[in-house]
C-alpha cells in the first residue's frame, strides 16, 4: 500500500505541468484556513450559488481545476477574490478522472489544513450544520483526533419530469431537487482500501435496474486534514494511508457522518449527460452516461411513492443515513 500511495503520488507531481494557473491567490491562505477543492467543466450556471453555499458554511479558499470550459465560468471564477483557479484543456480520463489534478493541489497548498473536495453539483451537509459552521465540525474532529469524515452521495431530484422546471443561475437547486430515497441502499466493506462502499438510490432502481452492480458508487471521504503524503485513490470514494478510510465503528456503534446533496437531477442534465457521453472521459468507458443516455430520452419522472422531501440534517439522521455520533 505505501508503494501504491507513493506512485499516485509521483503521479501526481507529474501531472502538476498540465495545470495552467488563471488567478493564483493562494498566497492569502492563512495557516488555519479551510480549505475546497473542486475540477469542473462547462458548470457556469451551478458556480455563483455553489460559491455562496460554501461560503456561508465557513470555506475561506476555494481552489479549482476548470476543464476547458467554454460557457464563461472559468472567466467568472477567475474574478472572485477568494478563489484560485487553474485551468487544463488534457484529458480528464487520463488524468484519473481529475483526482492526479487535485492530489498535487492538496499536496502543495492543502499540507495541515481542513481540505473538502466536492464537485459543483454536490451540496455538504453535516451534524448541526444548519447552527454551526464547518469550523466548529473541524475543531471537534480535531480535539477527537480523527483526520478524516465521510459523507454518503443522497441524489436529489424533482417531483415531475426533469425538464419541467427551468433552473436559473444563482438559484439553489435544492428549492427543484428536493426529494431523495430514503431507502434502497446497500453497503459492504472494500477488503483491499478498508472503506464502505455505498449503492442504490434513485440512479440505482432506475437507470441500473438490470444491473444494480453497476450503479455508481455513493460512498463518500470528502473533508480530510491533510498532509502531503495522503492520496485519493478513487474521486474521493477511498484515500492512502488505509486508516482514513476506517470512518465508521467496526463494534456496533455510530461515528459522526455527513450527507453530500447531489442535485445532478436538474433541466440541464440531459444536455451534460450528451455532452459527457461524446467526450468519453469518464470511468468504465462511460457506461454510467450510456445508461443516462437510454434512461433519459423521456426525461422521466425520478420521484415514486417511497421518495421522501429534504428537510434538514436532523431527518436524514432518523432515517439513519448520517449519524451525529458522539458529537453533541
């Protein structure tokens, strides 16, 4: 295992010379910062309220990796004085999907700091979130001496067809997406990295109904404190050392958890999915967008009667998908 951290590490660094800075304000980032990390392509309609959202919750520095984007969001980020952004026309796929683009960025300017990597269409959500900020779940975790937190991906989605209702920029997308599965989920353990692994939902039942293997992946390690020897190994399903991924109670008992709001679910969704099916640069040569392409030619209507509507942390957690553990 550390010869594997070590050659996605070096990986890594070798990749660092496809990353072409925009606007490097990484010289404002205080040594207790929080930190974000994020790539994206063409996702200017989803930035301003993403920004906002994290922001309010406490983000100091976002770092961003654009992929040659072409609907003007690299040039508005570029603008925003609490963001660094570089930027890279390469392939996403060979880059591991982003994650070589991101681990040199961590490794370079995420070293002791609280690092959270999500993507523009997933919202963090935590214990308490809705009366604390993220600095208050850091400082718990540190006093706890724990180094990393998971989060379950919850796929988000309206009631009625996708298409029905038109989202604007600068809306929150959960005011659209508002229902999930409460249901419908399976999980074991990865002998090899030690993580849970998470699938089901509403992608689950109905665009891998055949095949529910192959559904994607929705566990989650988003908030790590970090060093520069760590690695994601998989988006952010799984890090080296093994021991960050041991962020559940093998004895019966509850660790705190969060959830991540994925609102891929909006009108805009058809057109990514056609998008990212013609680039094919996405994982197992993009079967995932092959199954969304089939599912979507009559943008169908996700919800069913056991969906339930998104109120706040404190009913996932009756629902058991997250859990506030011992933090109180």
């Amino acid at each position: 295992m550390r010869l594997r951290r070590k050659r996605w590490r070096w990986r890594a660094f070798r990749k660092r010379r496809q990353l072409t800075p925009v606007a490097n304000r990484t010289a404002q980032i205080r040594s207790s910062d929080i930190l974000l990390f994020s790539t994206f392509r063409n996702e200017d309609v989803r930035l301003p309220y993403f920004l906002k959202y994290y922001r309010e919750m406490g983000i100091d520095h976002f770092l961003m990796v654009d992929n040659a984007s072409d609907d003007g969001g690299r040039e508005y980020l570029a603008q925003q004085p609490d963001v660094s952004l570089w930027t890279t026309d390469h392939s996403y796929k060979r880059a591991r999907f982003g994650v070589d683009w991101l681990n040199w960025l961590q490794s370079r300017y995420g070293h002791k700091h609280w690092c959270l990597t999500v993507d523009p269409d997933e919202f963090f959500i935590y214990p308490f979130c809705d009366t604390r900020p993220i600095r208050g779940l850091t400082d718990w975790l540190d006093a706890s001496a724990i180094r990393s937190f998971s989060a379950m991906l919850l796929d988000m989605y309206p009631k009625g067809r996708i298409d029905e209702t038109l989202y604007r920029k600068g809306d929150n997308p959960l005011d659209i997406a508002s229902w999930f599965d409460s249901g419908n989920y399976s999980i074991y353990r990865n002998p090899t990295y030690g993580n849970l692994w998470i699938q089901g939902g509403p992608r689950s039942r109905l665009f891998f109904e055949d095949e529910p293997w192959r559904a994607p992946a929705l566990n989650k390690i988003p908030l790590v404190k970090w060093h520069r020897r760590y690695a994601y190994i998989s988006s952010t399903h799984m890090l080296l050392p093994r021991g960050l991924n041991l962020t559940y109670d093998e004895w019966g008992g509850e660790k705190a958890s969060g959830m991540l709001l994925h609102t891929k679910f909006l009108d805009t969704f058809g057109a990514k999915a056609s998008e990212e099916l013609s680039r094919s640069q996405h994982y197992a040569a993009s079967q995932e967008y092959k199954a969304y392409a089939a599912g979507l030619k009559d943008n169908p209507d996700l919800w069913c009667k056991w969906s339930e509507k998104y109120i706040n942390w404190r009913q996932l957690e009756i629902l058991g998908l997250m859990s506030k553990g011992n933090w109180a």
